[in-house]
C-alpha cells in the first residue's frame, strides 16, 4: 500500500481511488451478484434470489 501511493502521487490520471459514504436504512438497500462471489453487503447479509415476483427492481424495493 505505501509503494502504490508512492506511485499515485506521480501517476498522469492512469489510476484514481473513487470512496463514497452513504447512511442506509436497514433493509432499504440492493446488491446484485452474476456470476461472481458475493462481497460487500451480500458477503454480510442475507443473500436472496431474484425470482418469482421479485424478478424486477421495482418489485424489490417497493417493499
């Protein structure tokens, strides 16, 4: 870690480092996983299949 900010601080905008912090109610949130690992919130919570009649985001959400 300390050699890649080594090199970060002289990079030409080849590499950037993008953090983002949001206040989410419990429940009131999505993470959807395709042919890849659960990480993230689905490493941490209950994972659930999209299907049946939560096969559309608005179906999802709406609660």
């Amino acid at each position: 870690w300390v050699e890649f900010n080594r090199r970060f601080k002289t990079s030409r905008g080849d590499v950037g480092i993008w953090h983002e912090t949001y206040l989410v109610k419990a429940g009131a949130y999505e993470a959807i996983y395709s042919g890849m690992p659960a990480f993230g919130l689905g490493k941490v919570s209950e994972l659930v299949p999209a299907t049946g009649n939560r096969e559309a985001a608005r179906q999802r959400l709406s609660g």
